[in-house]
C-alpha cells in the first residue's frame, strides 16, 4: 500500500498525439481509434496518458501509483487491471511489461494540432562528442541531482565527492547532460584517470575544451582561453592529480567568471570557491531482518540491483524471499552502485541464493585483509571477486587490456594479448566474453566499434597484472605495437579524419613513452618510439611535449645510433618544437645546424629541403637577413634538381621572402610572382614545413612586396588573401594566424583603414594572448600605440609603444622592433619630447645596418631626418644628407613606397628653403609613377602637397 501524489497532465497543452490508429487527445479525454471514439475507463485513460507522455522508457508502477491515484491508498494489482483493458482495445505489442520495473508504450508518437494533419515531432537528445553516454534510467538519485543543480546554478563549483564506485561520475555526466540547454550544448568532460602524471592535467582539459596548438602545456594559457567563455567543465576522478586539479580549478573560478565546475573526487579539493557535495551510497536496509519484500523494493539500492539483474539476463519471476535476499546483498554490499551492479551482472548465472553465498563469503574475507588498492579498497574486493570467477584465459585477457589508457580495437587487443600469435582468434571470442561479463564496455561511432575498461576494472587488472609478474611482458607489446603503428603511419599525408583517429590513442602513446624509459623499459623500442611518437604530437599541436621527448630520446640515444636518420628526425622534430613551445633561440640554431650536417652527410634531400626551411624561417626573427636568403638560395638549389613541383613552389616563395627582408623588392615581386602561378598552375594547396602555413605566410608576404613596389591596391587584395586563408582552416594553426595578421595590419595602417585595422589588431592581440605569444602579444600592443599616434592620441601612443619595445627585443622578433622603434620616435617628436627621438632610432639602425641591409632601412633613415629637424633645425645639413641617402637607397630597393615618403619630406623642406623648382620636380616624378592606390594616406598627402607648390 503506497501513499500517492495526484497525476500532473504535462502533455495537456497539445491538442492531440498519435500513435498507431489512435490519437489521444488529454485535455478532452478523448481517445480516438480512425477518428472515431473508444470507449475507456477514467483511470485507463491516466495511465494511457501517462505512458504516451513517456513513449519509449519504462514507467515504474511506483510512478503510476502516484500519478494516477492522486491522494488514494490503492495495491499495484490495480494497474494490472487496467493495463489488461488498455492492451483489448490497443491490441497486443503497444504496451510491454517489463519484468520487475514497469511497462512502457512501444510506439511512434506524432504530435498533431487541431484538425491538421499529424507531424513528427523529434526529440531533440544531446549529441556532444565530449560527454559519456548517459544512463537511460538512474535510479535512487533524483533529490542529489535537484539540489546539485541548484548548486552549480547558483555557486558555480562543485565537487562530488564520496568512495571509488558510489556513482559520482554517473551523477556528474546526467548533471551535464540536464544543463546541455543551459550551456547550448557548451559542455565538456574530462576524465582525469587517463593520466598518470599530473603534469598534463592542463593538457588534457585544454584538448577537451577546443584549446589548440601551443596552450596545453600552460596553465595561464589556458585561463586566457577561458576567461571569457560560457561553458560547463566536469573534471572526473580528479583524486591522483589532485594538486594540479586544485590550482587549475581554483584558477578558474577567479578568472574565468562565466566557467562552471563539475569535479568528481574522493577528497575535496580544499580550495577557494569549492561547494563540497558529500555522496552517499545508495539508500538500503541497514537492519536485519527486514521486515517485507514491499518494503525492501523501496529502497533505491534494491531497485538497481534487481533492474541491473534483469537487464544481464536474470529472466526468472523475482519471489517474495528473493527480494529479501537482494536486500541483504545490498546491505553487505554498502548500496555501492558499482559493487551491486558488478553482483548483478551475475544473478543469472549463480540465481538470487547462491550470489548471496558468494558475496558474503568472498567480500567479508577481502574485507578484513586485502591491501594494497588504495584508490578502490571497498571495490577492490568486490573486483577480486568478479576476477576469480573468470576462466583463466578471461583473467589473462584482461590482465593484459589493463595496459591500455584510451579505448582500444580488436586489433589492439589481441597484439598485446595474443602475444606470438596475432592471429588468434581466441583472444576475439575472449573479449566478447568479458563484454558480455560487463568488464569491458563498447563503444560505436558509426561503424567504428572501440573497446574500453572501466576504470576501476581496470585499476584492479593493473594489480593483477604485476602480482602476476607478467607486466613488463605486456608493456613491452603495448609499447612495440605503437611504435610500429607510428612508424608505419605516413604522418604527414593525414588528413583531419586520420589525425582524429590517431589522436584518440595519445594517452597510450605517453605510457608507452613512459614505460620505454623507464628503467624496466626496453633499449630496442624506446629509439623507435620516440621518434615515431615526436610527429604525432607535433600534429596534434602538443609542441611542448614533443619537445620534452625530443630531448629525453637524444639524450638516450646510444653511440651507435647517433649520426643516423634516427637522430636527423629527432633533431628537426626539436627545432620545430622548439621553434613554437620554448622560444630559445639557441636550442633551435643548434638543433636545425646539427639536423643539416647530418642530412648533408646521408644524402637526404628531403630532410636538407625541410631543414633549410627552418633555418629560413628561423632567421626572419633577427635582423641580419643574410643568412635567411642563404639557406632559401640551397633549398632553391636542392628543390630545383630534387624537389617536387610544391618544394619547387616553396624555394620561389622563400627567395621572395629573403629578398624582400634584405631590401632587394625587385627580386622579391619576381620570385613570389612565379611562386604564386607554379602553385596555381600545379594546384597546390596549402604547402606547410617547419610548422609553418607557407602558402599563407607567401600571400602576406608579397603583399607587403606590392605595396613597396607602388601597388597599393593589389597589396590589400593579397593581405584579405591571407587572412582569408588562415580563418578558414579547420583547425588554423595559433603562429599562422598570429604571422599573417602581423604582416598585413600595417598596410591597412599605412592605407588609412584605421577601423579595418582597429579590428585586426584586436585579433591579434585576442590571439596571442589566448595561446600566451609573447612576442606577437607585443607586436599587436606595438600597432595599437602607431595606431593611437596616427588618430591624435601620442601620450598613450608613447606608453604602449615604450611597453612593445622591450619585450620585442628581449623576445628577439627584430622584424617588429624596427617599426616599433620608428612609431615611438613619431610619437615622442608629436609629444615634444624631440631629444629622445634620434636615440630611439639610432639603436634600431645599427641593427639594421650591421645586418647587411634592411627592407625598412629607408623608412628609419627618413624617420632620423625627421627627429634631427625636430630637434633642431640647425640639423638640416645632417638631416638633408640622410634624407638624400634614404631616396637613394630606396630606389636602389625598388621600393617606390618608401621612395614617396621621402620625396614628400625632402621636398617639402626644400621648397621652405626657396627650391620650389626642385621640391616640385622630385615630388611629382615620384607620384608620377603610381598607376593605383590613390586613396591612400601618402598619395593623398602627396597630390595635396603638389597642388601647394603649384598653387
């Protein structure tokens, strides 16, 4: 006899629903079968009701008893009653009974509005990638999930905390899954026991969360990310990186105000911010005897082990005595949910009675003197137990399995657990056996199928495992089937759907990693996985951690090996690491020199070609551009007898890169120009070495050639070009978009599109701060103070130029500094600070001098004139000779854009000194000779110039 609440009608708002012939139509109590009524009783129609409201799940009779018979004390015998007369008039198959929990409505339901014909309504179902499956019926915690809602709604941060097995990340993901809405399906999930090293904590959470590229290794990168996101994080089995979870955590809930927490821990994380919710286990008899078998199905300890024993197969009609058995085995099992569904899994085989037997005496033994799990010490029994009833070759399958972090495959499977022998299928039937046993769970994207220990299965198999002494037997398969799958992977012909499927098995790359150095490890297998492991995480944008095992692999590397192509690989995989993670200057000279002198040595051309596109690369950062365009000239040389037709494109692109740097525009244009039609003639898309995009960093690159070889217009076409190109990759590198936004925001500066450039520089700035590049963080902080001296507003022009400055130089990006130093030396003669001026541009102009040439040396030479005058004007001699030699040298540059600049100022000062003549001579040969770009600031200041002379 249960007390019952009255029945709510929430689907009294649609005007009717159709299932099969029928249609119901609540607010009317009506039912229709070929829109004609049928006759049916008042509490058949309820339930009817109740069960097209829940079309597809199984109604418990508990919640039919409380919605049908509102504030009525009635047996469950009644829903039999009328169940039976719903099914005459449905007719057979509509309405199924499920044994031990309820029934439910097998139907298609179509929801239909008035008169008008019935469509299908979807249901709309979570489809996030991030999130594990949730539970179609969770049983026992409908009070914990309310009041944790309102936690998380109202406190932001909580962490579940309670014994390994209890249900905290099931309760987690159903949290998430009842926010989805809240977040727009804006949630992540990261299940920290993958990691055996809380050094890659933040790695881990920056993945899931859609971090890319070179933020995983950095905490405050990875605040910067999600400082201003809205988004839901559940971080389960956070108990072994605790630390590392506790900083991250505490980080986020100070920085990154619009962040919500789900942690699931066995102790609290103890920091600022946390709402500690304590979970208990399931609610069950605690007393013995109990006094009846209704009594005991109200406890939700007993009603999930008797769902979880139907659901494994126990078909048999539940007795009044057997439900009390069940109680008792919940009372033994401390209304642990996964102790009792492990025991359930197994009410088939052994019955009701004899599971009882076997718990008890198993667990009560385990209990009192098994040691040695600590992460699971209630369930490590209960593990034990599900362990000894297996076969031994179940135990040694699944002994081996334990060495896999991620999920695996079939084929995964039976190389480490096979051993010898691939082939046999032994190992097959064994892991579809252990499926059926609940100890392994599947997984189905597509027609894909993966394989995956619970966690705590897992755990215990691992102890197994060693107490076996079989351990170092597996790793050493675990860790040579991944260096054999990565070695024969051409990493470099991915596509986004190969790279996803092998980013799936990181965790066990890093373990086999681990295993291969450690001092159990093998020297025959750790040379070849680290250098098959370094690609890998290169293409998944881990550059820290290719790093790390670059170092640790050459480090290891023994006398016979090194001078091979096993070290050339590792050497180039540093400096391209390196190059993106570290920023130490030295380390990526030394690694790419070294790289180059063993490919020289073994003949490689492809390796010399990709080598001598890092030191290309790498050299663009400093000022002497010499040695930039001496290794773009080999590769022009190797990739011209050797190449293939991209490596042909790429050494044009390069040269016009190196002759543009180094001032020479008139090589530059001719080089990018045949680059740009080879690729179009050959069809090549994107072209990428040393980590860089050389497509995108080509069109930004001849833009800024175009602009100083008189061509405006085109300029600006080629800049959107590039920043076109890399907003549309799918997965666009951070140095990509952080390179070509650099490069082509001074040209809508010196084009007069502040706004266009305002937006750009934002990006910019956004950008390497999110993914914490220092230098381009500055080089954007740089733009911004030219761009505040170009608007009127010098004073805090001055300040954010002096606070560009030093960073740029300390970070080495030479490239930048120039520009830098030249806006802040306009500024300070805008602020009447004219004495500081020369200083600032003197210092940049030994650099750029003592580099053999510069392609901005004009630019700065006339900038000098320009603060030589301002501070005095006794300098004009000085300032006229060096106005002089900026003319010249840009016209030697072929750099009609610098040319103008100071054709406009020498003649400007000449016709103030009386040499009207040759002012207007100078100035209109120069503009002369543009044939676009007459919108621009300098054309414009320059026509308005000639109209003075001549007016």
């Amino acid at each position: 006899m249960i007390e019952v609440k009255p029945l709510t009608q929430r689907t009294n708002e649609r005007e009717g629903i159709e299932f099969g012939s029928f249609r119901l139509i609540v607010s009317r109590r009506l039912l229709l079968k070929h829109n004609k009524p049928v006759t049916l009783g008042s509490r058949a129609l309820d339930i009817l009701a109740v069960l097209v409201e829940r079309a597809g799940e199984v109604v418990s009779h508990k919640e039919l008893l409380q919605r049908v018979w509102s504030d009525l004390v009635v047996e469950e015998a009644n829903i039999r009653v009328h169940i039976a007369a719903l099914r005459r008039i449905l007719g057979d198959g509509l309405i199924t009974t499920v044994a031990g929990r309820g029934y439910c409505l097998v139907a298609s339901i179509r929801h239909v509005d008035g008169a008008g014909p019935a469509t299908n309504v979807p249901i709309r179902r979570l489809q996030s990638r991030q999130l594990p499956p949730k539970l179609l019926r969770m049983i026992g915690r409908d009070g914990v999930l309310e009041t944790l809602h309102r936690m998380i709604q109202s406190r932001r941060f909580v962490t579940i905390v309670g014994p390994g097995g209890v249900g905290k990340s099931t309760v987690a993901v159903a949290l998430a899954y009842q926010f989805a809405g809240d977040f727009e399906d804006a949630t992540s999930f990261v299940d920290l026991s993958t990691l055996r090293d809380s050094a890659f904590v933040v790695s881990a959470i920056a993945s899931v969360v859609g971090c890319v590229v070179e933020t995983q290794d950095s905490l405050p990168r990875l605040l910067a990310f999600l400082a201003d996101r809205r988004i839901l994080i559940v971080l389960d089995n956070c108990e072994h990186v605790i630390d590392s979870v506790a900083a991250l955590t505490e980080g986020l809930f100070r920085e990154a105000p619009l962040v919500h927490i789900i942690a699931t821990s066995r102790e609290a994380l103890r920091v600022h911010g946390e709402n500690v919710y304590p979970l208990q286990s399931l609610d069950g008899p605690s007393t013995e005897p109990i006094p009846s078998a209704a009594e005991a199905r109200t406890y939700p300890a007993v009603q999930l082990f008797i769902d979880r024993s139907i659901a494994a197969g126990y078909r048999q009609e539940l007795t009044e005595k057997d439900v009390l058995i069940a109680a008792e085995i919940c009372r033994q099992l401390d209304g642990i949910p996964l102790a009792l569904e492990l025991a359930a899994s197994k009410a088939a085989t052994y019955g009701i009675g004899g599971l009882a037997q076997r718990v008890g005496d198993r667990l009560m033994l385990l209990w009192k003197g098994r040691r040695g799990v600590p992460r699971h010490e209630t369930l490590a029994a209960m593990l034990d137990w599900s362990y000894d009833l297996l076969t031994e070759p179940e135990r040694s399958v699944l002994r081996s399995l334990s060495v896999f972090v991620e999920a695996f495959t079939l084929d995964m499977a039976q190389a480490v657990a096979s051993g010898s022998d691939p082939e046999d299928i032994q190992t097959l039937d064994i892991v579809a056996s252990l499926v059926d046993k609940s100890l392994i769970s599947v997984s189905r994207s597509g027609q894909a199928v993966s394989y995956r220990l619970l966690d705590t299965t897992r755990t215990h198999a691992a102890v197994k495992l060693r107490e076996c002494g079989d351990e170092s037997v597996i790793l050493r398969r675990h860790a040579s089937y991944f260096a054999a799958m990565l070695a024969d992977a051409r990493i470099g012909d991915w596509t986004e759907a190969d790279l996803e499927i092998y980013a799936r098995y990181i965790g066990d790359v890093r373990a086999a990693l681990e295993w291969s150095f450690s001092d159990a490890g093998d020297r025959a297998i750790f040379s070849a996985i680290g250098v098959a492991a370094v690609p890998l995480f290169l293409a998944v944008s881990l550059p820290g951690e290719c790093r790390r095992w670059c170092l640790r692999t050459l480090a290891a590397l023994s006398d016979d090996v090194r001078g091979t192509k096993l070290e050339m690989e590792l050497q180039l995989a540093l400096a391209t690491s390196s190059q993106h993670a570290h920023n130490d200057t030295s380390e990526v000279l030394c690694a790419l020199e070294r790289g180059l002198v063993l490919a020289d040595s073994l003949g490689d051309a492809a390796y010399q070609l990709e080598l001598l596109a890092g030191l290309n690369v790498y050299g663009t950062r400093f000022a002497d551009a010499g040695p930039p365009l001496a290794a773009a000239k080999r590769y022009a040389s190797i990739a011209t007898t050797r190449g293939n037709a991209g490596e042909r494109v790429t050494a044009e692109w390069m040269l016009g890169s190196s002759y543009h740097l180094i001032g020479d525009q008139a090589s530059a244009l001719q080089n990018y120009e045949r680059g740009h039609a080879r690729a179009k003639a050959s069809g090549l898309g994107e072209i990428r070495c040393f980590g860089y995009d050389h497509r995108a960093r080509a069109l930004v690159g001849y833009a800024r050639t175009l602009w100083l070889c008189g061509h405006p217009d085109q300029a600006i076409q080629f800049a959107r070009e590039g920043i076109e190109l890399v907003e549309r990759e799918p997965r666009p590198a951070s140095f990509d978009v952080c390179l070509v936004l650099a490069f082509a925001i001074p040209m809508f500066l010196w084009r007069g599109d502040f706004q266009v450039a305002e937006k750009y520089i934002e990006q910019l700035i956004a950008h390497a701060n999110r993914y914490s590049l220092k230098s381009y963080q500055a080089a954007g902080l740089g733009m911004h103070g030219e761009l505040m001296m170009m608007r009127g507003e010098t004073e805090p022009a001055v300040e954010a130029l002096r606070a560009a400055l030093p960073v740029l130089q300390s970070e080495r990006r030479f490239f930048f500094v120039s520009a830098c130093s030249r806006a802040l030396a306009q500024a300070l003669m805008l602020t009447g600070r004219a004495a500081e001026a020369p200083i600032v541009i003197d210092a940049v102009l030994g650099d750029a001098a003592a580099g053999g040439g510069h392609f901005e040396l004009p630019e700065l030479m006339r900038t000098r004139s320009e603060a030589l005058l301002a501070a005095s004007s006794d300098n004009w001699p000085e300032a006229e000779a060096t106005l002089e030699a900026a003319l010249e040298l840009a016209r030697r540059q072929s750099a009609i854009g610098w040319e103008l600049r100071s054709a406009m100022m020498l003649s400007r000062q000449w016709r103030d000194r009386g040499r009207n003549t040759e002012a207007q001579t100078l100035l209109a040969g120069t503009l002369g000779r543009f044939t676009e770009g007459f919108e621009t600031l300098d054309l414009c200041e320059a026509a308005r110039q000639l109209r003075e002379f001549n007016g």
